[in-house]
C-alpha cells in the first residue's frame, strides 16, 4: 500500500481536532431531525446491539436509494446464514430499512469519520467482509478496515464526473484509497475506467445492482383504497421533487384546468419533511390541497395530494399511470427511475439527469421515457398522455421492458464476492 500522503495525514489530524465539538454537531442535527435522538451513540462508533455469533458481513450504503439497492445483496447473504451489519446516515434509510432488512441483517447508523469512533465500532462489529456502495468513500474508515487487513469491496460503484474531477484534484490521496480496495464492481464501463484512473488495481463491471432489486412494496388493501377514492379522475404524480418543482407541478396543474376539471397532481416531495412548504405554495396557488402526514385523504375537492410520508413510494407509483420524476427541472442530477418503471408507469423527466444519465438514455432510446424542459413543456406531454390512453400505456409498456431487459447485476456481484463468502465460512 502506498505511504501515506501529506492530504490524508492533514484530514486524519482534522478529524481528531473536531472531535470535542461533534456533541454540539449531533445536537444541532438532532433539532432539524437529520439524526435519530434516541441512538446518537452509534455516530460515535458505540453500538446498539451484540455482535452475532459467526462471520459477519458490513455492508454500507449512504441513504435510501442506495440501501434499496443493495437488498438482494444483502438478502442473498442472510439466507446464507450471514449476519449482515447494515450501515447508513440518514433517518429516512433507517426508518425504510427497518421495514425491509431480512432476518439476520441489523442496521447501525455509521460512524462519523473519526479515527477512534471507526475504531469502536471494528472493534465491536469485527467484520470479516466490508461492502460499500456505489461512491461512498469515508477515508478514516476506509484506512482503518486497510490496516486490519479485512477485504475491503466497492459493489454498484459509480464515479460521477463531478466527483471524478474531485478525486482527479488528489491525485496522490485518490491512489491511497481506492488501492485499499481489492475489488471495485462498476456499474458501467466508463465508470471502471475513471476507477483504475483513481487508483483502483482491480476493477471489473458487473452493471446496477438496481435493476434488480425489487420494485417498493404497497398494501393491496390500501392501493385498492385510494384507487377507489380517486375513481375516474386522471391523477398523474410529481415524484422526489425538489424546490422549485413543486411550483412547476403546480403551474401544470392549472394549465390543464380546462381541459381535465377533475385533475388529481400528487406531488411527493424529496424531503417528505417540506410538506407543509409545498401545502403553502398549494394555498398561495389558489387550489385545495390535502397532506398526507396529516392523516388526509384525496377527496373529490381536492386538487393536490401531498404524499408527505416515507416509505410509501411503492404506493404513489402503483396509483398513478403517469411519473415525473423530481430533481431533473433543477440541476440536481435527476432520481433513479427504475422502480416506477418497474411498477407499469410512463415516465417524464427533465434534462438535469447527470445522476443517472446512462439509466435515462436507455429508457429514452426505449421510449419509455420523455424529456421535457420547462412547466409549458411538461403541460402539453401531460396532457397528451393522459388524453391518449394507448400511448400512455405504450410509453408505460416500453419502460418496464426496458428495465427488465438490463438484469443480472445481481448474479455478476454474487459471483464475485463468492470466493471472500466461501473464506468466511471455511475460517480463514
């Protein structure tokens, strides 16, 4: 392994500085319910729960999308008789994961990059595989897994090009970390390539482990529930939007007024937590709208339906035919749009999908999927599909054969990571 750079050095001593000031920090996160009060131990390397008898896995994702990603990994490894340490950092992945982790699996919050809180939380856990996913690069945890020599596997890895830029600025410190790694599994080949540029010495493409995971559960009784309620009324959904989509969810609403009376706009924001924001906005907007949290149901007035809840995605895409998906009309870099594609819907999106760009041209090239630029854009392709039903179901038709099409990841990561499974169990 390469000695050790002057960056890493200086972010290591940096680090260990800021310690004394992190209760103030978790403190501060706690008011804007970023952290979870009642296990802040565990962001200092303290956990929560035994270590389980046997090999344990760690496996890491940062937030929701890539926790829901890494399912059937993890799930693949519990029927195994693997314990899996699941790791995250924010409230949301918690509480899905809660729900969703296999018997076997435990979720920890992970620690904060501070060499002695990575160092507790080794010490308890005392993995004998670490995964983490996609770009998630924490260089104190990182270092500290190298220097007890665990095999260390980057799975579903992805290198945006603004991150790639980033690492391309620390040339010395990219090479250290990502030569800790004896596996990286890239989604895609232009990612494998920017990882051996990074440092990475073994490198292979397995594809997006997203493409495989399972689409968003739903109660049949509660979809049939709201299906019931909403009737006949055309309902299209604003999905994971960000600020200033919702005002443009809003502006296509009323310029479909005319033409569709009984318009029914879910909007289900990013951060379910803005909800009120957006019942604001919905009030200044002149029309009715409903919050979800607030225990509302979508009756025949209303016009906006707030699905300010977590965890109930896989609901909202079963109702609606029709998904624009958020953070695309604002250069956020667009969100995964597997799921809704999965569950029969035609998607819209905007042109800011650098987050997942080769995911959306392939849809696109499908036609499952349409581009749209602005709220007049996005107005008349609403209104087209919804009054067009075969195209609707075309498009629909088109996205969900074109995801179903891109499989295997799954199979390809499994048969990688088999020969460190097959070690763990022979003890050694």
């Amino acid at each position: 392994m390469s000695r050790t750079p002057l960056a890493f050095r200086a972010y290591r001593l940096a680090a260990e500085a800021a310690r004394p000031f992190i209760p103030l920090f978790l403190l501060e996160r706690t008011r804007r319910n970023k952290e979870d009060r009642t296990r802040l131990g565990e962001r200092r390397g303290e956990p929560s729960r035994s270590r389980p008898g046997g090999p344990v896995v760690w496996v890491h994702g940062a937030s929701v999308g890539e926790c829901l990603s890494l399912l059937p990994l993890i799930e693949e490894m519990a029927s195994r008789d693997i314990s899996v340490i699941v790791t995250s950092g924010t409230v949301t992945s918690a509480n899905v994961l809660a729900r969703r982790l296999p018997e076997g699996a435990t979720h920890q919050y992970i620690p904060l990059d501070v060499p002695l809180y990575a160092r507790r939380f080794l010490d308890h856990w005392r993995p004998e595989l670490v995964i983490f996913a996609e770009s998630e690069i924490w260089p104190n945890l990182v270092h500290e897994v190298g220097k007890r020599s665990i095999p260390m596997v980057l799975v579903n890895a992805r290198i945006s090009p603004r991150s790639f830029r980033r690492w391309r600025n620390l040339p010395v410190l990219s090479h250290f970390l990502f030569d800790h790694f004896d596996l990286c599994l890239a989604q895609t080949q232009q990612d494998a390539e920017r990882l051996v540029r990074l440092g990475a010495t073994r490198v292979t493409v397995t594809g997006n482990l997203k493409f495989d995971s399972a689409p968003p559960p739903a109660s049949p009784v509660m979809v049939a529930g709201l299906e019931a309620m909403i009737g006949a009324r055309p309902v299209w959904l604003a999905a994971s939007t960000h600020a200033g989509e919702e005002a443009i969810a809003l502006e296509v609403h009323r310029a479909l007024g005319e033409a569709f009376p009984d318009l029914l706009t879910v909007i289900a924001p990013r951060h379910p937590d803005r909800g009120r924001e957006i019942s604001q906005l919905v009030a200044r907007a002149g029309l009715s709208g409903s919050q979800r949290s607030m225990g509302l149901l979508p009756d025949s007035a209303t016009d906006i339906y707030i699905a300010d809840t977590m965890g109930e995605m896989g609901l909202f895409y079963r109702l609606a035919p029709l998904v624009f998906l958020g953070g695309s009309l604002v250069p956020h870099g667009g969100q995964n749009p597997i799921e809704p594609a999965k569950l029969g819907a035609a998607l819209l999106h905007g042109p800011h999908v650098h987050n997942f760009d080769e995911v959306y041209a392939m849809i696109d090239a499908a036609g499952g999927a349409l581009m749209v630029h602005d709220a007049h854009e996005l107005a008349e392709t609403v209104g087209g599909l919804l009054n067009d039903t075969a195209a609707l179901r075309d498009t629909a038709r088109r996205a969900n054969e074109a995801v179903l099409s891109i499989g295997g990841a799954l199979e390809r990561t499994m048969a990688e990571i088999a020969p460190y499974l097959l070690k763990m169990h022979l003890g050694g």
